[in-house]
C-alpha cells in the first residue's frame, strides 16, 4: 500500500469514521446510565429473590441460592 493509497483511504472513510466517533461521544452519557440502571435493578431483583450475585461481574453466581 502507497502513500497515496491510504490518503485515498482516508478521505473515503474519514465522513464514516467522524460520525460513528461524534455519535459514541454522545451516546457515552446515556450507555452509562443504562448500565447503571440495569446493575440497580440486578441488584433489587438479587435481594427479592435471595439470589447472590458477584459485584464484579467476573463470575456468575446466578445459579447459587442464599
């Protein structure tokens, strides 16, 4: 690949890449907050059930009952 080649590269997909960038920026804010949501109700569901659940996330704990 030439110089040339990957400026051509770029210009052909820097409109694609500047709007996937700009809309991740700003869908950030909203992904954190469902994601915060969703550990609030795993946490509220966990304590209706008596189910354990691991903070981390790194095991699944789901199958094991308090």
């Amino acid at each position: 690949m030439e110089v040339t080649d990957l400026i051509n590269l770029m210009v052909n997909n820097g409109f694609a890449i500047a709007v996937a960038g700009y809309l991740l920026i700003r869908l950030e804010k909203q992904i954190n907050n469902l994601s915060s949501s969703i550990n609030k109700l795993n946490t509220i569901i966990s304590t209706k059930l008596g189910v354990v659940i691991d903070a981390d996330g790194s095991i699944d704990d789901s199958h094991k009952v308090a």
